[in-house]
C-alpha cells in the first residue's frame, strides 16, 4: 500500500475511533465501528453477496479523498427473466 492508503488507515482505524470516542464519552461505540468496518467483506466478495442477493452491480468506486473514502455501489434489481 502507498503513503495515502496507510495514512487514511490510520486516520479511519486509530484516529476516529479514539476522538470520537473521546467526544461523545462513548469509546466503546467507536471501538465497534472500527471493528465492524474492518469485518466488511472486500470488493470481490460484497459484489458477489449482492448478485446473490438478487441485484445487478452497475458501478463500484472509491469516494475521496484521495479515492481512499467509502465504496459506493450502484446496483438495482436483476430483471425477472419471466418478464423479458
């Protein structure tokens, strides 16, 4: 990984976590979003759990900064082949 990737996951794993933890009074929440995200399937396998799902992924990308923010998916249903 480069120079950004590690930086933003320092920021997102260690840095929020901790301040907002901090802010709020609330540590414990914060320790689980910082779990819970890095539970989160990769790419390859949230598209596969979406088509299994029933839904046709149309786009994937990387919102900023430094294309190292959320994924955002666009997907809708897959047609019903009953009706094509």
């Amino acid at each position: 990984p480069g120079i950004v990737s590690t930086l933003s996951a320092l920021f997102v794993h260690r840095f929020v976590p901790l301040v907002g933890g901090l802010v709020s009074g609330r540590p414990r929440e914060y320790k689980y979003l910082e779990q819970s995200m890095s539970a989160f399937p990769d790419v390859a396998k949230f598209k596969e759990m979406l088509e299994q799902a029933g839904l046709e992924v149309l786009d994937h990308r990387r919102l900023e900064p430094f294309k190292q923010g959320p994924h955002l998916y666009i997907a809708r249903r897959k047609p019903n082949k009953s009706n094509i």
